[in-house]
C-alpha cells in the first residue's frame, strides 16, 4: 500500500512538471515574442486610424478598404505559410520569416510619406508577415501542450501578447511627448522608427528561446496540395470553418470601434491611442481565466459568450447614453470579447485537425475569417457613408446575433 501511495504520488509529480514544463518553456517563449511584437504592431495601429482619417482625410469607404486590407491582405498568405510549414516541418523559420517582413515594413511605413498608396503597399506587405507567422506559431502551441490544456495554453499565449497590445499605444504616447508633437509627419517618424527597434528584438527572441518540433518529415503524400483540399471534406472542419468566416463578418474592426466610441465621448485626438489601451488591458485580465474556462465547461459556449460581448459593444456605441462609465464599460467588453474568442477558437480546432496537415487546417480557418473581416470592413465603411454611423451599428448587431445563430445551428451538433 506505502508502495502504491508513492507511486501516485511520483505520477501527480510528473505530470505537475509535464504541465508547467509544456507550458513554461515553448508556450511562454512563443508568448514573449508576440509580446514584443505586439509592442511593436500597437504602436504602429493605435495612431494609424488618426493618422488616415484625421490627418490624410480618408472617407469612411477609404478607410473601410485599408483597414480590411490591415487583416485581409493576410489570407492566402496563411495557408502559404501554414503549407510550407506543414511541408517542411520549419514551423520556426516559417514564423521567423513573417516576423521580420513585419518588422522591415516599419521602415518602409517612414518612407511612404504620407502617400495612401505606399501606406498600403507597407500594410499589406506588414500583413504578409503576419500571414506567414500566424499558423505556424499557433500550430506550435497546439503541439507543445496535451489537448486538455489548449484552452490553457492559448489562454496564456494571448495574456502576454495583449500585455504587449496593451503597452505599445503607451509607448507611442511617450515617443510622441519626448518628440513634442501629435500630428508632425516627424512625430509618426519617430515611432515607425522605435517600432522597427522594438520588432527587431521580437525576432531575436524567437531564434534564441523558441523550439520547433523535431518531428520526422512526414511521409510521401501526407502533406501535398490535394491533401490539404481534403480538409474541407471532413465534417467538422468543414463545419467549423463556415462558422469561423461568418463570424468574422460580424466584426467590424478595432479602427471604427474606436473612432466611432471617439465620436460619441467627444475625446481629444491625443488621446486616442488610449483606447487600445483600455481594450488590452481587460484582454490581457481575462485572456488566461477564460482559457482555463473553457477548458472546464467548453470552448464553444465561451466564444459564443464573447460574441454576445461584442454585440454589446455595438449597442453601446450606438445608445444614447455617454460619459466615462459607458466608456469604461465599452472597452472592457471589447477586451472581454478578443479573450474569449481569440485563442479559445483556436483550441477549438486544434484537436479536429490531423497533425501532419495542423498548421495548414489553421491556417484555413484563419484565412476565412480574414477574407470575411475584409468584407465586413469595405461593406461597414459603406454603409456608414451611405445610411450613417446608426444604421451602420446596427446591421452590426443584426450580423453578431445571426452569426451566433449560425454558428450554434453548425457546431452543437458536431460537439453532440
């Protein structure tokens, strides 16, 4: 019996370490980078919208076209990415290759000048990067941790990369202040250029602290193009990714939420960048809890919840009722939304995907909801220019509720 006790008690042991092991080392490592990364990225978004639409004076149609091309132009390059991954099992040169397109595009973002359309050759290389490193590096989190702790794992990757979402609009401000100006073309300069320093760090992060799977190269024929065409043909792949893009519709995107919340508070420009702060911070809060929650009592019912925040989100941008409590509530929802969907939908499709084809299934489902978040952004632009911002909002909330519907009526069934 004392013989028995020890050895439970050596197996808790072991699979104690197993987690925090599985969790503290590549998890975290792949955590840092995007933490970093992200510091880089908000710098370069949180004053980008004012930038477009305040300082170039783009329409809501124009800005609804770039905004949609800030996500959508990384869509094919997912599976691109998620492909070569698969193909050649260098999921962390694959990644390290996105990260440093996005940090050179930095650079390149100094020497547009003010020109729309060298902006958006920047963005959409920018988006490039982030098209190349999204799915290998989810595909890694998904294979350095058991599947009963993905909700966990991701939980804890997207705590630390909003930490860095939630820091880089603060760093903006203070190169903003130390430069002495808001709205001078050598004021953006001057964060294009630290941001470029702060994602160059990001990539020496990933060649120093992340590990690839050393897994074998997969057999002849396991990963190929006709292969990868076959995923949609498995039920619940096939399910999961019509739910994915239709929820992607009912997003409008960071940059009208808060130019729209703006409007309504009457907020100084100056203050604009704060907004992702705020909305990071409750990320970064909930991110890892809600995780772990939805490991416990479902991955689906939390992302639909979160859904549910972003329809509230809608509804108070588009009510009567402002100050700084409605403020606060909106930007906590908003951060309360990114944490119950962000990472749990991709805990959600991990254990459905075969693991020679991992990285290219997500890649897919990503790449559905990118085209879908362009067509949300082009089609919200307009109908904000045509009907105006109240009519707009609403279509929204008419679009979150029909894409909970949907994806209920596709996913229950499939998880029964």
């Amino acid at each position: 019996m004392y013989l028995s006790t020890i050895g439970r008690r050596e197996n808790r042991g072991t699979v104690s370490r197993c987690k925090l092991g599985a969790i503290g080392s590549n998890v975290v490592a792949l955590g840092a980078v995007s933490l970093v990364t992200d510091i880089s990225a908000e710098m370069v978004s949180a004053i980008l919208p004012i930038y477009l639409v305040l300082g170039l004076h783009l329409s809501p149609v124009v800005y609804g076209l770039v905004d949609g091309l800030y996500t959508g132009a990384t869509a094919l390059l997912r599976l691109v990415g998620g492909y070569l991954a698969d193909r050649t099992r260098k999921r962390k040169t694959v990644a390290g290759i996105g990260y440093a397109l996005s940090a050179a595009t930095k650079l390149g973002m100094m020497a547009a000048s003010g020109s729309v359309a060298a902006i958006g050759a920047m963005i959409a290389v920018d988006r490039v990067g982030k098209g190349l490193r999204t799915a290998p590096r989810d595909a890694l989190i998904t294979l350095s941790v058991p599947e009963s702790m993905l909700g966990r794992a991701f939980g804890v990757h997207r705590a630390m990369d909003s930490a860095g979402a939630f820091a880089g609009p603060l760093v903006a401000l203070g190169v903003l202040a130390v430069v002495g100006s808001s709205v001078s073309v050598d004021a953006f300069n001057a964060v294009f250029v630290s941001s470029f320093c702060v994602a160059a760090i990001g990539v020496l992060l990933l060649v120093l602290f992340v590990r690839d799977d050393q897994a074998p190269r997969p057999s002849v024929g396991s990963v190929s193009p006709r292969a990868a065409l076959t995923l949609l043909r498995a039920a619940g792949v096939r399910r999961l990714f019509i739910a994915a893009c239709v929820l992607g519709i009912a997003a409008i995107g960071d940059g009208f939420v808060y130019l729209l919340l703006q409007r309504k508070e009457e907020i100084a420009t100056v203050w604009f960048p704060l907004f992702a702060v705020g909305t990071n911070l409750a990320y970064l809060v909930l991110a890892a809890p809600l995780g772990a929650l939805a490991d416990r009592f479902g991955r689906l019912p939390v992302v639909l919840c979160g859904y549910g925040a972003l329809a509230m989100v809608y509804l108070l941008l588009a009510g009567p009722v402002s100050g700084w409590p409605v403020l606060v509530i909106t930007l906590g929802l908003y951060g309360a939304f990114y944490a119950a969907t962000d990472g749990v939908l991709m805990a959600l499709a991990g254990p459905i995907l075969p693991e020679a084809l991992r990285t290219t299934g997500i890649a897919l489902i990503q790449t559905g909801q990118a085209f879908a978040y362009f067509v949300s952004s082009v089609l919200f632009g307009l109908a904000w220019q045509v009907w105006g911002a109240g009519m707009a909002i609403g279509s929204a909330v008419c679009a979150v509720v029909f894409a909970i519907v949907i994806t209920l009526v596709l996913l229950v069934p499939r998880r029964q």
